[in-house]
C-alpha cells in the first residue's frame, strides 16, 4: 500500500530560497519546539487519485545502473543521493509513496500546480531544516497528470517531501505572508517494499453489529493518569495493557477518537490549550506519532506498528476496534488558516470554495472538505481502505458525516455552482439523495463489509439521523435517542411515548428504510457534552478554563443537577444522582439497538461541568483508574453486570424490531399503558429464550409508585435490578451472600405480583417457575 505524500513548503514559489535553504518559515516559539519533536510519516492528506487527473508534471528517480553496489551503499550511508540515483518518468498511479521492486514510485494529483520537486532528505538534515537532495520535476517529462518519483529502496531512513508552487486562490500564489507559519519539519520516509509486522493469524471478527457494545475512547486519555500503573501512559502500547479491563466491563467494539496525525498545537498562542481531541487532520494516513511509546521518533513507524499491536491484541480479546474519522475539514482552517498540505497542493480541489477564494465553512472549523470531488472522493475511499486492509481496523464512525453528503464545488471564479464533471450545475453544499463518495464507500468490494457509522448532521444546519443515505450498510449515531432519554429520564412531561420508540430501537427513523434496530447507535453521552456524572450534577455548563468566556459548548445540555448545582450537594440529592446514572445505564442496555457509552461514565467521571473540554490534556480528561478503584465504584460494578445482562438475553439484541407478539406494555397495571401527556412512566416484558421473560419498568415521577406485574400462572417474578436499592443490592447476582434474603423481603408484594418502586428508579425482573 502506498503511503501519503507529505509537502514541505506547500504553495511557496519553488524559487523563493536556494536548494535547502528556507524550507519552512518559523514557526512561534513553544509551537516548533512541540511539533518538530518527530518526523511525520507524511503531511495532510496528498494521497489523491481520479482519472480527470489534469496534466501537470512528474518525475522518477532510482539508482544508477553502472554504479557498483557496494559504493551505492556506502552513499546510502551517507545520504550522497546524487551520486547515487537517476530521473525516471515513474508511474501516475498509485498515487502516494509506493514501494516497489528496485525503488519507490512516487505520485501526488495538483490541478493548480506549476512546478514542484521531490526533496530527500536525511533524519540529521531533517532536523537541522536542510534539503540533502532536491530533485526538480521536469515540466515536460515529467507532465503526466500527477507528480511521480522513483528512489532506491534501501535508503532506509531517508525522508522525502514535495516543494510545490500552486495556485492557493484566485490570482494569488501561496506565498506565507509574514509571521505566517508553515509546518516545520514534516516529512514522510521512505516506504519498504513488504510489512515486517508480525500479524501472528489476525484476521477480522465480523462481530454481527446488533451485538455489539461499543466504548467510544481516547487512546491518550485512557492510561495517561498516574493511576493507570502503566510503563507507556497515554500510548497504543498503555491502552494494551487495559483491554482485558474492557473485556472485563462487557466492551466488545473500542470507537477510537481520531488517531490521525493531528495539530495538537493548533492553539499555540495559548499556552494553556492543546489540541487533545484530535479533530484537526493533518495526515489522513498516519496514526498519531505522539500516541506511540517513543513519542515521535523513528519518522512515525513506531506508532504503524504499535497501532497494529493495539488492534491484533484487541481482536485476540474479541474487541473490534472502530476509527472515529474526521474528513469534513482539515486541520488549515479558513481561507487565511496555515499552509499545511492541501491548500498548497489544490486548494481548489480539495476544499469547497467561493468565486473569491473564501472556504465554506459547514465544518464550523474554517473549511469544508469537498468530499464529493472526484479527486478528494478517490482519496478519502483510498485511505479508509489502507486503515482496513493494512492496519485490520473493523469500520469507522464519521465525523459529521453530513458534509459527505454535499455538492461538491468544481471551483470556478466566476460562479459559485458544483456538481458532476459532466457539467450538470449544482449549487456547492446542496445535500445530494445519492452522494459520490457515500454511494463509492457502500458498494467498495473491501468498505463495504466493515462497520460504517455516521454522525449524520454537521455545523451547517443539516440534520439527517434517520435519514442519511444508507444502502442499507450504514448505522447513525442516534441523537434524537440520546435527547429524548435524556428528557424521560429527568422526568419532563410529553415523552413516554418517544421514549418508548427509542426503547424498540426507534423503528419510525429506521423501519420504513429497510433498515434494523442495529442501524441506531444509541447513546445519552458522547465526547461532545456532559459526562453521565455532569448530566446529573450541573444544569448550567462551566467552561471558562477554555478560554472563550464560556460561550462555547452546548447551552441545550437537558440536563438535571438533581435539585442542587455542583459536585459538592446533600446526602440525599447525591442518592439520587446515582440512581439517575444507573437509570440511563439501564436504558441503554435494554434498547433495541447499538449500545455505546463513554470512556470514564462507567465509574462517574466529572469533568466539573465543562462540556467541551477539547482543549485540555490533563486530569480533566483523564480516566481515572483510582478512582473506578475507590468505593464509590459501585456503578462500575453495575454497569458491568449489565452489559452481561444484555449479553445473557437474546431479545434485547433482535435481528429485527419486536413485535407485538414479542413485546407488551404496561403501565401501572399489567397490560395498561399510559401514553398520556403527563405519564412518567414506562413499562414493558418481552419472552426471551435464555430467561424466559424480562419485566422492565422506568418510573421517572418524583413519587413512589407500587406497579401491577403480569400475571403467569405457574411462574413468579424475581427482581434482578433495582437502582432505588444501595449497592450491591442494586444488581443481585447469584453469587450475592444475601441475595434470597432480600429476595424474601420482597415476597408479600411478588406474592401478590406487585412491585414497589421509589421515584426516579428503574427494575427489571425475571420470570422464574414457582417451585
């Protein structure tokens, strides 16, 4: 598999300095320091391909053919390239950085570009920002739609980058205005003809996807606390060592939070602010160097190669792991954002433009990835087939994958229309029935077999859970169930019936579509937002330690402090938060659907009421391994022993959605449901083959209610979950020391098929037969 093209100077006149000489602009103190510490694999995302390819130039280079081997190798040593390689033409596809036998071809798409060359350089001369050998591309030879380049294999160690000249907008060549920074030190190495890692007979799990329990995670943060007792915190190796507590917890999909080389000095003028959530791309084909147990050294392979460890060893424990993606906008910002790789490469293609050169911001980030170009559609479908193919993950969630769905810009100055290359004019950013890329990814022979999940809104206003173009493959993070949980369970009036919809694993946004349940990724927390802890402990969002006096983050949390604000609250309302996090913990495993939760919700995590703490890469976002340690862990403990309850009972996973034969309401009598506007109450029994039938009841009302069971002659009722109980009373397991005395407590209501149910509580029962 070829590897992406990294640019170093990108847009800057390929004249400006002498050979080797100013490849980079300085960049702000504290910023270089950080981002130089390693040499990337490759910058953002020059790795493009389409057969509208337009001519432009290419160029190839191997060894000399009279020279004698061993003197080539002592020039290797050396990094002497020019003594030791020849031009060629090279080919124009693949494109990216592809090892071949006796060289490697070399291959990049611009539209805009009006000269480039290839620079080699030596991990010294690297860092001291010299060019060791800079190739020009003849604009004749080597015009054949992309760049090409040729180059001895064994320069094991060498790196390369393309010095291009391009259009950056209309009129305007990308020459770095002063003071503004282009990326330092950014070059890819040299690729080897084969992997040498060690696979050891890994090959997919193919989970079915309505089994799945998915735990969206940031690698960095999982181990990165002291309390992790980890040798590698905050690496692909330290996450290694936690799978088996995933295993433990009922986790068998990992939603990995973007592992793409990103800028995580993006806010360098701060200093208090780091990129730590990782949506901000800058190499589409490289994991996070930084993730790696030596940090950033040996120009990313330590990082290829402990990600495929973290994926072999996850798959080893029945653990799929899925990418979060982020291919709406790039980590260049807007029309006067850093020359990284594609603006100096082909602003024009790969970004959504105006007639004067302004980015369309639908990402609220500055830019908008022009997803649906030809070029950019074959780059994106090419990467997500080398994470698969070459690094075995099992399918990926995209970021607001909405932008996808948009008319592309075919970039013209004159007029502000895109659409298909057959001249067919569209206005840019229309949502599109049948999108390119979308439709390309559904029906890829490799992409088409693994998991796609999709954010299906973005920052532009359109919102399309339920409705985003699907082909039948493609799965939603479920929004509309996360609000409407979120409502029931805080008790606001007007929603047992929607909540109930999303019990059944919202058949009205999935069913007419041809789609399942196990297209909903259910979820009540995520990254974005409150903590399942801060849902329950803050009505208002505390965010002023981001910097922008708290005017960011979700203002529309629905969310309930249970009575006092803050962490610090009486005896009794702290009671309450508690059954509050196991209300929703229960909801999401007994739902129809795909359950995910975050990182840290299973033990309580707070993040003292910041809803949006992308920017912080210290304790805040940290999982607290002493703390799912200390007594107050009990919610750990329950939220394990349910996702082995969901696990145990087959209906709460179905093929399809259940039906009436399978699945009866009740309310506060058996058989008697209450829809009405003020009902706070919900109900429902399903048969289930391992445990013959479940009883579920939510009472989200603020008083107490005795509910009605159903009858089943010949059987009894026996509570496994009751969450207005103390742990570990919460959840009796059979293994419990006293779990048939409290069994024994309950018996004058059981006996009497009634149940007793504090306020803001949730049980479930099983049927057993009366002996």
């Amino acid at each position: 598999m070829a590897q992406q093209l990294p640019c170093v100077s990108a847009a800057r006149p390929l004249l400006a300095a002498p050979a080797g000489l100013g490849l980079w602009r300085r960049a702000a103190r504290g910023r270089r320091a950080n981002v130089a510490r390693g040499e990337r694999r490759g910058g953002a995302g020059l790795w493009a391909a389409g057969a509208t390819a337009r001519p432009v130039a290419s160029l190839a280079v191997e060894p000399e053919a009279d020279e004698d081997e061993e003197e080539a190798e002592e020039e290797v040593e050396r990094y002497a390239f020019g003594g030791a390689c020849r031009v060629l033409a090279g080919m124009p596809a693949p494109l990216g950085a592809t090892a071949l036998d006796g060289g490697v071809n070399f291959a990049v798409y611009s539209s805009g570009a009006t000269a480039a060359s290839l620079c080699l350089f030596s991990p010294d001369d690297l860092k001291a920002e010299t060019v060791t050998e800079e190739v020009p591309l003849d604009p004749v030879r080597n015009r054949t739609g992309e760049r090409v380049a040729r180059v001895h294999p064994r320069r094991e160690g060498a790196r390369h980058a393309l010095r291009v000249q391009a259009v950056v907008s209309r009129g305007e060549y990308g020459v770095p205005a002063p003071g503004e920074d282009c990326w330092p030190q950014m070059a890819g190495m040299i690729p080897l003809p084969h992997s040498t890692f060690d696979w050891q007979g890994d090959l997919p799990l193919q989970l079915h996807q309505k089994d799945l329990v998915i735990y969206e995670m940031h690698l960095r943060g999982f181990t990165k606390h002291d309390s992790s007792n980890t040798k590698h915190p905050g690496t692909y190796i330290g996450a290694v060592s936690k799978l088996d507590y995933l295993k433990e917890l009922g986790v068998n999909c990992i939603e990995l939070m973007p592992c793409h080389e990103f800028n995580e000095l993006e806010y360098f003028s701060s200093s208090s602010k780091m990129n730590f959530w990782g949506y901000s791309t800058t190499n589409f084909f490289s994991p996070m160097s930084r993730y790696s147990s030596g940090g950033i050294r040996n120009s990313g392979l330590d990082a290829i190669n402990e990600f495929k460890v973290f994926v072999r060893e996850a798959h080893k424990r029945g653990i799929e792991v899925i990418m979060d993606v982020v291919f709406n906008h790039t980590a260049e910002g807007n029309e006067k954002g850093p020359i990284l790789s594609f603006r100096g490469i082909d602003n024009s293609t790969y970004y959504m433009l105006a007639p004067k050169g302004e980015f369309y911001n639908y990402s609220g980030c500055g830019n908008t990835f022009n997803c649906n170009h030809p070029v950019v559609r074959e780059f994106i479908v090419d990467c997500l087939r080398y994470w698969v193919t070459e690094m075995h993950v099992d399918g990926f969630r995209f970021d607001l994958a909405s932008i996808m769905t948009r008319a592309c810009s075919l970039w013209d100055p004159v007029n502000v229309y895109g659409g298909p290359m057959d001249g067919d004019m569209i206005t840019t950013g229309t949502p599109l029935v049948t999108p390119p890329l979308v439709d390309m990814i559904s029906n890829d022979p490799i992409l088409g077999g693994v998991k796609l999940i999709a954010e299906a809104w973005d920052a532009g206003g359109l919102y399309q859970v339920g409705h985003f173009p699907h082909w039948n493959i493609w799965s939603e993070w479920n929004g509309k169930y996360r609000d409407t949980v979120r409502q029931f369970i805080k008790g606001t009036d007007g929603f047992a019936g929607a909540f109930a919809e999303c019990l059944c694993g919202s058949p009205q946004l999935y069913q007419a579509g041809g789609r399942k349940p196990w297209h909903s990724v259910n979820f009540v927390c995520a990254h974005d937002g409150f903590t399942l802890a801060d849902l329950v402990t803050y009505n208002n969002k505390y965010n002023m330690s981001n910097g922008e006096n708290n005017r960011d983050g979700e203002n529309h949390n629905l969310s309930w402090n249970c009575g006092e604000e803050g962490e610090f609250a009486s005896l009794s309302v702290r009671r309450l938060r508690k059954r509050q996090m196991r209300n929703f913990f229960v909801c999401l495993m007994v739902s129809q659907g795909v359950p995910m939760f975050y990182m840290g919700d299973e033990y309580g995590h707070t993040k003292g009421g910041n809803n949006n703490t992308y920017c912080h890469d210290h304790y805040v976002n940290y999982f607290r391994w002493d703390k799912k340690e200390e007594q107050s862990s009990d919610l750990y403990r329950f939220c394990r022993l349910m996702t082995k309850f969901r696990k145990e009972c087959e209906s709460l996973g179905l093929e399809d959605f259940p039906t009436s034969e399978q699945l009866h309401w009740h309310g506060h009598q058996p058989g008697k449901p209450d829809w009405s506007e003020g009902s706070r109450f919900v109900a429902f029994s399903m048969k289930d083959e391992t445990k013959g039938e479940i009883y579920v009841a939510f009472n989200t009302s603020h008083l107490p209610v005795v509910v009605g069971l159903p009858e089943r002659p010949g059987f009894r009722w026996e509570p496994v979950v009751d969450t207005g109980k103390a742990a570990p009373y919460d959840f009796l397991t059979d293994d419990l020391p006293d779990r048939a005395l409290t069994i024994k407590q309950f018996s004058h209501f059981l006996n009497s098929n009634l149940y007793p149910m504090l306020s803001y509580s949730s049980i479930i029962l099983v049927l057993h037969p009366d002996i």
